[in-house]
C-alpha cells in the first residue's frame, strides 16, 4: 500500500501529460492564424490585380477609341496578381456599366491541422471610368 500511495502523490511527467493535451489545440490555432493570413494576402492580391487591371483597360484604348481586348487585360491582372497559384484564369473584363470592370473569383481551400478543410469563396471587382 505504500508503493500506491507514493504514486498517487507523485507529480513527475504531469507536465509532460498537460503538453500532450494543449499541444494539438495550440498547433491547430498556430496554423490557423497562419492559413486566415494567407486568405487575408490572397484576397488583397486579388483586389490589387483587379483594380490595376481596370486601370490598364482605361488607359489602353487604341486610336479609334476601342477598348483593349479582354484576353489582354485578362492576362495584365493575371501578372499583377502576387499570391499563390490561381490554376486557371480567375479575371473576366467587360467594358460596360460604369467604365471598365474587370472581376475576379476564386475559392481558397482552408485547411487547418486537426479543424478540417473548408472552401472559401474569393471575390474582387474595380471599374475604372
């Protein structure tokens, strides 16, 4: 009964076992601030790109007064975009409405250590008279 005793009041490794049980949420939260920070970049590199791209398409009208093509501002928002892959092409432009629009959208997949996985949609739009 003494050797029971004496484990029962022993506290060696209650560290160790405290760790194990906070370690997955503070890693969870660690990499979760991370991943909300890099759709925080990418959402503002897409705003950026759109409205560069809109700018662009304003400035770049040809000598009869036509607008630019949209393949060409297409690709002008696609290098002034500055965050991670986009795949395909998420830009589209149109020189109607209030000047020249050019939007964008695309869904950043979320994944955070031991939360899951989930799809956030992305979207940017600027017009420029």
């Amino acid at each position: 009964m003494n050797t029971s005793s004496r484990l029962l009041r022993c506290e060696r490794g209650a560290t160790a076992l405290e760790f194990a049980f906070l370690a997955p949420v503070f890693f969870a939260m660690i990499f979760g601030v991370i991943d909300v920070g890099r759709v925080a970049w990418t959402l503002g590199s897409l705003h950026f790109a759109a409205e560069s791209a809109a700018r662009y398409a304003s400035l770049n009208y040809d000598s009869s007064g036509n607008p630019p093509a949209a393949a060409t501002v297409q690709t002008y928002a696609l290098n002034a975009y500055y965050g991670e892959s986009l795949g395909s092409n998420p830009f589209t432009y149109s020189a109607t409405g209030c000047g020249n629009t050019v939007t964008a959208a695309y869904t950043y997949s979320l994944a955070i250590p031991f939360a899951g996985t989930w799809s956030i949609p992305l979207s940017a739009a600027a017009c420029f008279p």
